[in-house]
C-alpha cells in the first residue's frame, strides 16, 4: 500500500508540474516594449489564455498538494490544502511578469512601477482570480469531508474575495471554478482514502 501511494503521489506531482508549465505556456504576460508608454505591454500568446490559464493553475495546485499527500504517506489535510491557492497565486503573478514569455526580462519587468500596477489592477482580475477560485475547491471540500470550520471558513473567505476580484471576467472565474473541481474529482477516484470521506 505505501509503495503504490508513493507512485501514486510521483504520477500526481508530474501531471500537477505539467498543468502549471502549461498554463505558463499559454499564459497572458507583460514584456518590456520600447513601443508602449509605460515601457511594458501584454502578451496573448494565446486566444483561449483568459480560459486555459487559470483552470490549468487551479488543476496543477491541486494536484500537486493531492500528490504531495500520497508520495509522503500522509493524510491529506485540509488545512494542507491551503497551499493550492497560494501555489496558484505566486505561479499566476510569475507568469504574469513574462516568466516564459521573456524570462531574461522579468527583473526589469518588476522593477516597472507601471508593470506591478498592471499586474494588480489587470491581470489579477483576469487570472489570478480564476485561479484562486478552482484552487480553493481543495481546501473547501477537505474541510467540510474532515469537518474543519477553521480551514472552511477560510477557503470561502478565499472564493469571496476572488469571485469579487474577478466578477468583471466571469468566464475566468467558471474556468478556474472547472478545473478545481475536475482535480478533486481526480483525487476522489484515484485516492479516495485521503479526498472522501
């Protein structure tokens, strides 16, 4: 039972690295442009960005704290589930800032006081929200399965504020929403004694 936990985990934490390198593929993302005024512009690399992105974060945070779980033999805990939003953010804001659209230029990027507005007034409506939505499926499902009102309370605290963040870009929000819940649903089938309860 350890070992196929262990595999289990190994082939979770994979798929979850895959799903985050995808959506840092596919991600929309500030570079430097002479062009521009503020001396930045957005990239779309993309036409299904503002959809792929976000479900694709969301499917990877989970999956990487589902995986984590089962490689380590461990049970999965709800308050461990927290992770998968903040996984989704700081990935989400590095995208953002052109980590695979111009890596080189990331140091500059951030240093742009335009680039960092940018990043919260725009970006984070359009992705980072989505994002945080599908990622706190994990926790909310984990605490109400393990009864942990702490963990609960502020899992939903968590969609609130990224359902308000992102209500301009609601396809987003239902992408991410999607793609959370797809990746619990993967871990209630393939590691039920962890997800169900």
């Amino acid at each position: 039972m350890a070992l196929r936990s262990r595999l289990l985990g190994s082939a979770l934490l994979v798929v979850g690295v895959a799903a985050i390198a995808l959506a840092g593929t596919v991600s929309i993302g500030l570079v430097p442009s002479s062009s521009a005024p503020d001396g930045i512009a957005f990239v779309t690399p993309s036409p299904v960005s503002l959809l792929a992105t976000p479900a694709l974060l969301a499917v990877g945070s989970v999956l990487l704290v589902g995986g984590t779980a089962a490689a380590g033999g461990t049970d999965a805990s709800a308050r461990a589930a927290l992770v998968a939003p903040a996984l989704s953010i700081v990935a989400a804001l590095a995208f953002g800032a052109g980590l695979f659209l111009a890596p080189e230029s990331v140091p500059e990027t951030v240093t742009n006081p335009a680039a960092r507005t940018a990043l919260l007034s725009e970006f984070s409506p359009r992705i980072v929200a989505g994002a945080v939505v599908g990622s706190a499926v994990a926790p909310v499902v984990q605490a109400t399965v393990t009864e942990d009102t702490p963990v609960l309370l502020a899992g939903s605290i968590l969609l609130l504020v990224a359902l308000a963040l992102g209500a301009s870009n609601p396809l987003s929000l239902a992408a991410g929403g999607v793609g959370g819940a797809v990746a619990v649903a993967l871990l209630w089938a393939v590691d039920p004694e962890r997800w169900r309860p």
